[in-house]
C-alpha cells in the first residue's frame, strides 16, 4: 500500500517532473563544483590532484546532507519538486543515504544509469532505478 499520488488520478504531481530532475542535475553539479573549489585551498592544493575522488566525496556529503534535511537537493528546491517515501513522507536520513548510495552507483556504472534514464522516462510515475530500489518518487512540491 502506497500513499504516493496516484500517477492517472493526479498527474499534476508528475507532470514536467522528468525536465525538472535534469535541470535540478545540472544546479546541483555547479554547486558541488563550486564547493569542490571552496574545499581545495584546505587541501593545500592537493585535491587537484585526486579532483574526481574530492567531487565525489563532496557531492556525496552534499546530497546526503540536503536530502535528509528537506528531501531535496538544492537544485530540487529550485525547481520546485522533492524526493517522497513510499509512504508519501519525506526522506529520513538512512534513507536519503542509501538513495545517495544507489545515485553514486547508477553513476558509476553507465549501464545503471542508462537502466534509471529509460525506467525514468518510460514507467508512470518517472522513477528511476534507485528510486524503483527504495519506493521513492519524485514529485512537484506544490502540486
């Protein structure tokens, strides 16, 4: 039993959900670059040298840290949608861990993610695979 919206009946959660998400990728890049590069000078410089490791290691602690406390990311928040339960609540911190666990691994692994772009944009309510993984959902905030 779900208390997610129901993806015929109220579409108006779904809908223009999946451009959202893309957009939401590409603020959210920015910012953990830019906090890469605030990040850098405390490593004396040598996080240039190990820079995949700390864009990692930050964005990981980023996402984390934004969806346990709100259940979006910033780039989320911007563009109006958040990450719910299958219950319909927002994520709780275990949660928005193994969500970043399952994002990390979907990146890493091309086949994954390909996986999670087709089942985002071809089930009904827009999931992908980690999504599928944990009965999460993304949603418009203010449907």
């Amino acid at each position: 039993m779900t208390a997610l919206p129901d993806p015929d009946t109220q579409f108006e959660f779904y809908s223009g959900v999946m451009p959202k998400r893309l957009i939401a990728w590409l603020i959210d890049s920015v910012l953990i670059f830019a906090l890469c590069l605030l990040v850098l000078p405390f490593t004396a410089f040598l996080g240039l040298f190990v820079w995949p490791v700390l864009y990692l290691v930050v964005g990981f602690v980023y996402r984390v840290a934004t969806l346990s406390n709100g259940s979006a990311t910033l780039g989320m928040r911007f563009c109006g949608i958040e990450l719910r339960e299958h219950d319909g609540g927002r994520l709780d911190g275990s949660t928005a861990l193994l969500h970043t666990v399952g994002y990390t691994i979907s990146m890493a692994v091309f086949v994954l993610q390909l996986i999670s772009i087709l089942l985002m944009l071809t089930t009904a309510r827009g999931q992908g695979l980690t999504d599928h993984l944990l009965g999460t959902v993304v949603l418009k905030r203010y449907a």
